[in-house]
C-alpha cells in the first residue's frame, strides 16, 4: 500500500527545509512527533496495547538520527523500554539529551568483544542482532537523505544477520526513518544490506527512491507527513493513482464514432505461434479502443478470438508494433518497418515491443513507446554501442531507461514489478499496480495491446503535449496490474484473464472517480 503520489530529489528537499529552519520552525521536533505516532500505531496493531513496548533505535550521526532519537524520548515517555544501538561515535545532541531525560539507554555498535562503543557502553554485532529480534519494533535511523553509498562496517553486519535471521518469520516491526538506510536516495538503487521496512515515515514529501526498483521493494508502506515544505511543482518522480489514470483516459463522447475513437493497428505474432496476435488485439479491444485492425499471417486465429478485428492494412492512429514477431520471420519484420515508416512521416503513435525493438530507427519521438523487459533493454542499447548487461539494467532501472530515452527520443516503460516510464522533459512515472502473479507468459502482449488503445483515442493529445505519452503509458501500467487483480485477486491469471478483466477494470477506474 502506497499513500504517496509524488517525490522530490533530496537537494530539493532541502532547500526547501532551509527557509524553515532559519525562521526557527522546528522541523525535527515535529518530524518526531508524526513518527512516534506512527510507531505507537503500529505497536498497538500488532500487540493490543502500547505500555511495556520493546523498541530498539538504530541511530546514525546525522539528523535523520536525531529524528529517531527525539521520536525515542516521546514512545519512552509513554512507557515503552527504549534501547538506542548507535551506529557512529557521535550522535544528534538534542536528540540525546532528550533520550537520556527520558529513560532512554545508549549502547555503541562494534564487531566484537574487543572493540569500544566510543562515548558509549559497547555492544556487539550478535549483542545487538539479539536485541532487535526480542524487540516489538525498530527504529531505522541510520543514513538519512545526505548519504550516499550503502550500510558500511558493523551496522551492515547487523543488519544482514537480522535478515538471515528473521527470514520469512515474523520479527519486529521496523519503521524506516525517512527512508530505509542504504536505498538510493534519488534512484531507487539498492547497495549492500538494506533493513527492508513494514512502514516508512518521510517528511516534508517523499523521496523518489521510495517509489522506484529496487529500493521501492524495501519502503512498506509509505507515509508522508506534511512539514509545510514549498517543494517544486514538477515532482522528480510521480505514481498516478485512480483519479489521475481516470482523467487520463479517452472516454467517447455522445456522436464519437469508430474512428474518432481511434483506430489500433496490430502486428504481432506469427501463423505458427498466433498467441501474441490475439492477446495484443484483445488487449486493445478490451481496453475500449474505436477499431483493431491487424496485419499479419495469424488473421485466421485473431479473428476466431476476437471477430470484431479487420484484418488487413488500413488507417490507424497507432501501432501495437512486435508482440510475437521472429527474428527469423522476415514477411512479418517488413510489416513491422512499413508500419514504422508511418509513425515516422504520417505521425502514427506506436507501440514498439519484444521483436520489433531492433527494428527501431535511430531517433524517434515521444509519441512512439518502448515497452521493453530489462533484458529487451540492454539489447537494445548495446545495439546503440552501450555497454551494458540484463543485471545492470535490473540494479538501476530509471538510469538505464533514461539511457534508453536519451538515445531513441522514444518514451519508455520498462516492465517490472515495478514499473518504470521515462519521457520528455524529464518526466518519470513509477508503477507499483502489478501483483507477482502477473509475470506470465503473453501479459506484455496484453500491455501492449491497452496502450496502443490509449495512444489511438488520444494521439493528437500526444502531439500537442509530449509530456503525456509518458502519463498515458503509466496509466495503462495501473489499468493492466489492476485487471490482473481483478481477474483473480490473490491468485494465479493467465493472460488472457487479464484482458477479459480489462472492461470492468477500466468502468471500476471511471465509477470511482466520477
């Protein structure tokens, strides 16, 4: 569970803090504040009662362990037994100071016996790894937003035996302080040991590496607490939510007709393997597109399924361009670059998937859609003389598939469990919508198919504005995770369930806006 829309990078974070704390507002003690009644919350949750609570603070030197530290004072103060590992020689003062009038005991962190806690009574790796295992909830208050790199030195030991530790058993609840310790901080990016978070507090407003893969794997659920920061307007990283994909969404209006509604046309799959054909036509279909035209040697097949579909060449506004395509199939790959021809001079929106990735041009723009997995990705770029590896592309998403826009001029939604679209004007968009059952065989046909649908009802919209050929591929993104959902919640889907749950999926979006 989300409860965060939109995210600025550090640097601006701060520099929208700075003009408050000159003025003396006290952002830490309010910080604090929102933080301990988080915890509260989630100790009641679990146990019944707050009184007599366990609570370990991770703290490292900065401010974010100041926050930890004043939160500390407050669950101490409303009869919590509160035990703070610090993870660095020195600590915030004022959170110190108001830890230790409460009650609260401060041990240092070292690797073993012999070595020394600095001002502190020291406490060993296992000492501590004890400690958090017997505790109701952690604290994790070690890196804030000015670090850079990953847990280092004994917190990381500590941290990867509570992992090997906990395992799949429940241990405590651990609530992040701003952000889980060792995420990137603007990138999502994850370096060593990360304590994977039940809920994470941020202030002021959330940061991107909360939204995006890797690291949006360790944040739980996410909570912003409002510090009345003036933060930009365009946000660095942004998930669109049911309001924002209904707004987005090209509904008929009362004279529409089939072509005003937009027109998809479809070249997928082969005659030996017609699967892609009929998925990524019923995706568009379903999705509510005016008409599906497809072009290809599977006709027989996509008509069988879906017998509203032309077969055959004609007007479209937009390409569904790859789903099933050999690379030895050289009849369907001419079909994929006349098609391409027209995206490129008559300015028909596309979708560019699978096995039409290598046929793409050298510069498009932003209404043509790359929708390539991690490892279409680093094909492709390695095609662009970038040396890059399917694992690199899956530790850093958004660099890579801004490497993959800045290259093409193209939009591009990069599949995964969480899903990353980069687009002009530095726009970036997030999607965390899918559930795990969705990774099966054809749900990228299906993906592409909707999006095509949702480029062809808006493709003048595209034209004018740049920026929401990236908008509309989230929202098909939030539509396809939330019609695998719908098609069996909890459950296994096949690809074809996803696209029969598309028509209620989309009414559900509209009805709950409406």
């Amino acid at each position: 569970m989300r409860l965060v829309l939109l995210s600025w990078n550090a640097a601006s974070v701060r520099a929208a803090e700075e003009p408050l704390l000159d003025a003396g507002v006290p952002l830490m003690e309010r910080a604090a504040f929102a933080l301990h009644v988080a915890v509260v919350r989630e100790v009641v949750r679990r146990r019944g009662r707050f009184a007599g609570a366990r609570v370990v603070v991770l703290a490292g030197a900065g401010n974010n362990g100041g926050d930890a530290l004043h939160a500390g004072a407050l669950l101490a103060r409303r009869g919590a037994r509160v035990r703070v590992v610090a993870t660095a020689d020195r600590l915030h003062e004022g959170g110190l100071a108001a830890l230790r009038a409460a009650g609260g005991r401060v041990r240092g962190l070292v690797d073993d016996a012999s070595g020394t806690g600095g001002p502190w009574p020291a406490v060993t790796v296992a000492g501590a790894v004890d400690e958090v295992l017997a505790a109701d909830v952690v604290l994790d208050g070690v890196l804030g937003i000015g670090a850079r790199g990953g847990l280092r030195g004994p917190v990381a030991s500590l941290v990867e035996e509570v992992r090997a530790a906990t395992g799949d058993v429940d241990g405590p609840v651990v609530v992040a302080v701003d952000l889980p310790s060792g995420i990137g901080v603007d990138d999502g990016t994850r370096t060593g040991a990360v304590l994977d978070a039940d809920v994470t507090v941020t202030f002021g407003g959330a940061k991107p590496g909360l939204l995006l893969p890797p690291a949006a794997a360790s944040t739980g659920r996410v909570e912003v607490v409002d510090l009345g920061l003036d933060l930009p307007e365009r946000p660095d990283v942004a998930t669109l939510h049911t309001d924002d994909a209904a707004a987005l969404w090209p509904v008929p209006v009362r004279d529409a007709h089939k072509y005003s509604r937009g027109v998809v046309g479809v070249v997928a799959g082969t005659r030996t393997y017609p699967g892609a054909a009929v998925l990524a036509a019923s995706g568009a279909a379903l999705a509510g597109v005016g008409m599906v035209r497809y072009v290809g040697d599977a006709g027989d097949a996509v008509l069988a399924a879906r017998p509203e579909v032309v077969v055959g060449p004609g007007r479209v506004q937009a390409w569904v361009l790859g789903p099933g395509v050999s690379p030895d199939d050289a009849a369907q790959r001419r079909r994929v670059q006349r098609a391409l021809e027209g995206v490129l001079h008559r300015g028909e929106a596309a979708v560019v998937d699978a096995g039409a990735l290598d046929l793409l041009p050298e510069r498009v723009g932003a209404h043509v859609v790359l929708t390539p997995h991690a490892g279409e990705a680093a094909r492709l770029l390695a095609q662009r003389g970038v040396d890059v590896e399917r694992a690199d592309v899956e530790a850093e998403p958004l660099r890579w598939a801004r490497e993959t826009h800045d290259r093409t001029g193209a939009t591009v939604l990069l599949k995964g469990a969480t899903t990353v679209v980069v687009g002009s004007h530095g726009v970036v968009y997030a999607q965390s919508d899918a559930p795990p059952w969705l990774a099966t065989a054809g749900a990228g046909d299906v993906l592409a198919g909707l999006l095509g649908a949702l480029l062809a009802g808006r493709v003048e919209d595209v034209h004018a504005d740049a920026t929401l050929a990236p908008a509309l591929a989230a929202t098909a993104a939030l539509v396809h995770g939330r019609a695998a959902d719908r098609a069996n919640p909890g459950g296994p889907v096949t690809a074809l369930a996803v696209a029969h749950a598309l028509p209620a999926t989309v009414a559900d979006l509209l009805g709950r806006a409406a």
